[in-house]
C-alpha cells in the first residue's frame, strides 16, 4: 500500500510509531532528538552481531545499508534487487519515492540489510524484512529529481546488531568534512542523464 503524506509527518510518523503504540522521548533541552536517537542505537547495537568471518568484515562497514527488492512466491531464493535505501529506526527505512514506484513493474515486497554483493553473498549475515507499507512524497512526481523520498515501514521490526543499525541522520549546521562516501543498489544517474 502507498501513502501520501507531507514530510514533516513522514518524519513525525518515524519518531512515534515504535511498536505499534506510541512512545514518548524525553527530550534534552540542548541535543537533538536524532542526536538521542543514534547515541541509543549505537548502544544496542554493541551488544549482539551476527558473526562473518574477518573476510567478511567490510559488510560491517555500512549497517544501515538496505535493499529494496522483490522475492518471488514461487522462488523464495531469488532476489531481484530494485533501489538502495538507509534504515532509519527498527521500522523504517528512508528511500527514493522512484524506488516504491516502479512503472510497469510490481513495487518491491522486500527489504534486504546486511548484503554487499547480490550477485555473490559474501556471507549469510544478510537477513530479509517484508514491507508493510510504503509512504511516498505527496508532490512526488515521476521522472522529477525533487522530491524523490519515500519511507517504506517493515512488518516486523529489526533487532539491532553490528550488521544492522540505523543511519544517524546529521544535525549540525555545520558540514566540517572534504569528503563523503555514497552507498547503494540501484541506478547509479538520473533518468535520461
């Protein structure tokens, strides 16, 4: 199912919803509520991972890394890989609206995390999550660049670990870096470019 909401509530939707029931933050007059946020799955995700052998460890580089996708019913195995996306919380990841939106295809039914290479599984640490729902832009529209964003919210929700955490999202005002790294699935330029 595809919703369409104005971002301030796609955001709001991801900081209440926990569960099912709503949960309330105390919130620290001088942090930010993303900044409390990624302090708390930091810590969780200290405790537990899923083991890969030391060739493996690059998939721990990227833990919120997800893949949008499609399982058959009929061959359970085959994945065929769709967008990247970032997980966000334990029910959420935030995606491109194009990737929920696939003209002429079935949307994706799959979230995929913990995967490097889909062509060749570098290790059995990637584990699948059906999609619940899927939560457009409301002036998305297809083959514009802007606003291209959508949250896709998993049925069941994800039990961090060292393979799996949320992105932080970033905070500050200020961008005191040269460079940045871009992960993904998907296509790499814009249609028609």
């Amino acid at each position: 199912m595809i919703t369409s909401l104005p971002v301030v509530q796609l955001l709001a939707i991801v900081s209440v919803i926990g569960r099912g029931t709503a949960s309330v933050v105390r919130r620290d007059a001088t942090r930010r509520l993303a900044d409390i946020k990624c302090k708390e799955y930091s810590e969780l995700a200290k405790s537990t991972y899923i083991y890969c052998s030391p060739d493996d460890w690059k998939t721990l580089d990227f833990p919120h890394q997800a893949t949008l996708g499609r399982k058959q019913l009929n061959y359970p195995y085959k994945f065929e890989v769709g967008c990247g996306g970032s997980l966000i919380s334990e029910w959420f990841v935030l995606t491109a609206a194009h990737c929920v939106i696939v003209q002429g295809k079935p949307a994706p039914n799959v979230v995929r995390l913990g995967a490097v290479d889909h062509e060749d599984p570098v290790c059995n640490c990637e584990a699948d999550f059906s999609i619940e729902r899927s939560i457009k832009h409301p002036d998305y529209k297809a083959k514009l660049p802007f606003p291209d964003i959508a949250l896709v919210k998993l049925k069941e929700t994800v039990e961090f670990t060292l393979n799996y955490r949320p992105a932080c999202l970033w905070s500050s005002m200020n961008l005191n870096f040269n460079s940045v790294f871009a992960t993904g699935f998907g296509a790499t330029q814009f249609v028609g470019e």
